[in-house]
C-alpha cells in the first residue's frame, strides 16, 4: 500500500498539481497576504472582527493571513479636536460663550478600536469629554480668572477706572485652568485609548443679553473718563490763560512805567533845556510866545474886543510907546 502511494506521489500529474497549489498559495499571499503601513498610520490586526496581536507601529511591509484577517489603520500624527461655542455660567454668575479646541492623538491602537472604533466617534466622545472639563472650571472660578492670565498685571491697562475689577489680578489665571481642564479631561481620554496633548479657549465671548448690558457700561465709562479729560484739560486750559493773562499785565505794567519814566526823564531835560535857552533871551522868548498866541488866538472869523493897554499889543506897539 505504501509502495503505491509512493508511485502515485512520483506521477507527474500528482506533481502538477502540487505545483499549481504552491503557485494558487503564492498569488493569494500577494493579493492579500501583504500590507504596507505608512509611516503617518499606524495598524490593528483584526480576524473575524476581533483583534489579532499588539497594534503595529513600525512602517514597511507586512505580512497577514489572507482573506481571513482585515487591517484597521489610524493615525499616528496629531489630531485638532474644535468644539462647538457653549453658554457657561461662571462662579460670579456671568454667561459666557467659550468656544474651545484641543489637540490629540492615537496612543492605544488596540484600545481605540475597542473604546472608539472610529476617529469619528472619537470626535464625538471628546466633545462630551472636554466640555464637561470645561463647564466644571469655569462654574468654579470668577469671569476675572477665565479672560486674564496668570502673569497679567494693572500696567496692562492703560486707562483704570475707578471699577475695582479693573485692576484686579487673578489668583489662577486662564493658562492655568487650561491646564487644569487638560488634567481632568486627560484621565478620561485614556479610557478611550487617547492622549490629550493640550485644551486652549480659542475665544471667550458675553452672551447676547450681558453683551449689551457690558457695551452700555463701557460706553458709561468712557464717557465718564471723557469728561474727567475735559474737565482737567478746562482746569489747565484756565490755568495757562490766568497764568498768560497775568504774565501779559505784568508786561504791559512794567512797559508803562518805563515809558512814565523815560517821558518823564525827557520832559525834564526838555524843560532844562528850555529854561537854559529862554534864560539867555527872555525877551526874544516872550516874543515867540506872543507871536504863537496870534496864530491860535486870532483866526478868520475872530473878533476880539481888548484894551489898548492889553499885553497881547505889547509887541504891536511901535518901539517908542513899548518903551
């Protein structure tokens, strides 16, 4: 019996076939036998829909049973998670819209697949995740810790106000409680295979109600502050003008005595001048004057009624009579 096996094995027909299953083999491992992984992907072997071995990382060629296992590939690079805007309550009791968004990753494959299954649903799982995080530090902390830093200092804002939370620095700081959001939503995350790299508030923003309420105070306030300006710059504007105003009648003051004194000092050296040329000829000097007197005194439609003995003829009279 055995001998006719070893016959039957020896034929060629037998041989053949052999030869065409080796070659049936070879071309269903190169249609499905192979993958290649990418170096951005990263892979889970699954068989029947369950997962086979450790999740593959490492990029190249690799080898599958064919037909009977499929290849699940996900993302080894980093992903941006961006959350819808949402109404938040914080501990001051101010509605705030936080609009948020986060970066992540795969770190798990073969958890992802079970947790997840899709980075789809893990978008989905995120939102709730990173929400809740957000929602509970921002009902703990005062609208004062959501919008300023934890370096933020009173120097940053160019015009104080009286408004005490003007200048009022926060204990934590929005980095802070970002970091803090990270933590908690981080431990949840991993659950689903996924590491949280980091959680930041793209925009923090009043709802529609509180906005108009914040824009009608801040127009109160700047017009509060325009009016402090102008009522400084009056007071200074006042200032300058007493202050010229007194500045111009202490020069005018000073110019006036001057020119007294210069006149004064002129009329006196006119006098003694006058005195030293009408000393010489006194009567030369009475004559001048007479004769000026007529000019004045005697005009064309004067009349004029004197006596004979009036000093005003003494200079008409002949030389013979004055004497």
């Amino acid at each position: 019996m055995n001998q006719q096996i070893m016959e039957y094995l020896k034929k060629p027909q037998f041989l053949n076939g052999l030869y065409l299953l080796f070659a049936a083999v070879a071309v269903l491992m190169m249609l499905d036998g192979f993958y290649i992984l990418p170096e951005n992907k990263q892979a889970v072997i699954t068989q029947f829909g369950a997962p086979v071995g450790e999740p593959v990382i490492k990029a190249g060629l690799k080898l599958k049973t064919p037909f009977l296992q499929r290849v699940r590939l996900f993302e080894k690079r980093i992903l941006i998670w961006d959350g819808e805007p949402n109404q938040i309550p914080t501990n001051d009791k101010t509605f705030i819209y936080m609009d948020n968004t986060a970066r992540w990753r795969i770190k798990d494959a073969l958890r992802f697949l079970q947790a997840a299954g899709s980075e789809e649903r893990a978008q989905t799982l995120l939102n709730d995740i990173i929400n809740g995080a957000v929602r509970d530090m921002v009902n703990q902390n005062d609208l004062i810790e959501i919008i300023r830093s934890s370096d933020w200092n009173p120097q940053y804002v160019v015009e104080t106000s009286s408004a005490s939370d003007m200048t009022k620095k926060p204990k934590i700081g929005r980095d802070k409680i970002s970091r803090l959001v990270l933590q908690q939503a981080s431990k949840d995350a991993l659950k689903y295979g996924i590491e949280l790299i980091d959680v930041m508030f793209k925009r923090v923003n009043y709802i529609d109600s509180v906005r108009v309420k914040v824009y009608t105070r801040m127009i109160s306030e700047r017009k509060r502050i325009a009016a402090e300006k102008r009522s400084t710059g009056e007071g200074r504007k006042a200032e300058i003008l007493g202050k010229v105003e007194r500045e111009l009648k202490e020069i005018t003051s000073e110019a006036k005595r001057q020119a007294t004194e210069i006149r004064g000092k002129a009329d006196a050296e006119a006098s003694r001048l006058y005195g030293e040329t009408y000393s010489s000829d006194a009567e030369f000097y009475f004559f001048q004057k007479s004769l000026e007197s007529y000019q004045s005194i005697i005009g064309s439609n004067t009349s004029l009624v004197l006596s004979p003995k009036a000093d005003l003829f003494r200079y008409l009279e002949s030389p013979a009579v004055r004497q």
